[in-house]
C-alpha cells in the first residue's frame, strides 16, 4: 500500500453537556419574615453590594423592621424564588446572581473513558442553536473517583472567552445544552478502499496479493 494510506487512528470522544456561570452566588433569609418590595427583578444588572429586594420582620419586638437584602457579587439576577408579600423562612432561597461572561461546563465520563480523557486537554463545542463554527473548549477538571451509582466521573471544561470574540465565535448561554466533542489520537494504521474488503465466513477480510499469489487477512 502506498505511504498516504497510513493514517494516525483517530477515535472521537461525545459527551452531552450543560452549561453554567462559573461564578455565582445563591442569597438566602437571614430571618423570618414577608418579601416587601423586589426592586431588582430577573434579568437585571447589578453592582456588588446593591439591594435587590426588601423583606420586613413582622415580629413586633423587632418593629417590624425592614431589611435590604443585597447583591453578594455584581452579576445578572439569574432566578428570583420569592414575590412581593410572600412569607420567607429563615435559609430559605431568595435570589441568585451570576456572571455570565463567566461560563464552564460539566459533563460525566464512562468509568471505561477516563484514562483516555486524562490524556486529552483540547475539544470542541458543538449544538444545532449555533449556526457558527465549533467553539474551542479546554479540559480544567476530572474527577479521580468513578461514582458507583452512575459508573461515571465528573469533568469540566472552560473557554478562553477573548480568543472567542477575536475569532467573532458565539458563546454557549448559561443554561444550553449542546455536545462537547474530544479527539482520542492512537497509534497509526493502514487504511484500504472499502472495495478492497469482502468478508469470509461473516469475517471482514482484505485481500493481498503476493508474489506467486495471493492470501486473505483478517
């Protein structure tokens, strides 16, 4: 077979994968008490230490109090849990804030996966919503430990946001779901024409022709 037709084996590694900020923040009640005014509502822009909603003690030894409950972090308020006048608990979720100029994802990896993947570092990002090119992706985190309940170990990736704007590359959205794709690279093989294989006894054979003759291999 001519030298062209040795050709490094190429296995591609698919995962699903769901997309979150990287940072964020979840704010709970501090006490008991009724939502008084949301000033922030979903989807807002927020500063660090800004109010995003009031609640109100109704305890009377406390006069009935109002308390600004305010924005750990700057970010986008991503999920309001309360409405105006709602009661809350104290722990009880109120908002969260993210950054989403800020984004990594998670997957799960095959226990039978693991070792390829701890040698691969680059991939891409793929899904039907983005019309563009694949995105670029990086693996940050692999979990050592196979869950037993699910055979599978935790992964994350990144992305290198800038280079992704300077090649005018759409980011996945906090929340989207797509495929993130890995190129395992082994050693090389020989490739043959499909035509060149026919099969004996149910078994793919490639037919070599030699001095004097010919022989079937497997």
């Amino acid at each position: 077979f001519p030298s062209h037709d040795i050709q490094p084996d190429v296995e591609q590694l698919i995962f699903p994968a769901q997309f979150e900020a990287k940072v964020g923040s979840q704010i709970t009640s501090e006490i008991d008490a009724y939502v008084k005014k949301i000033v922030k509502p979903l989807g807002s822009k927020v500063s660090k230490n800004e109010v995003v909603l009031y609640i109100e003690n109704k305890d009377p030894a406390f006069t009935y109090s109002q308390v600004a409950v305010r924005a750990p972090i700057g970010g986008i308020v991503s999920q309001i849990e309360v409405k105006d006048l709602m009661r809350v608990q104290k722990g009880q979720k109120l908002f969260s804030i993210i950054l989403p100029d800020s984004i990594k994802a998670s997957f799960e990896i095959p226990a039978s996966q693991v070792a390829k993947m701890a040698q691969i570092k680059k991939g891409v990002f793929r899904t039907n919503q983005m019309s563009q090119n694949d995105v670029p992706i990086k693996l940050t985190g692999l979990s050592p430990v196979v869950d037993a309940r699910t055979g599978t170990a935790s992964a994350e990736i990144d992305f290198d946001l800038k280079k992704m704007r300077s090649e005018k590359l759409t980011a996945p959205l906090v929340g989207m779901i797509g495929q993130v794709i890995f190129e395992n690279v082994s050693e090389k093989i020989m490739t043959v024409p499909e035509s060149a294989v026919s099969y004996f006894e149910g078994k793919p054979v490639v037919r070599i022709i030699l001095d004097g003759g010919y022989r079937d291999w497997e």
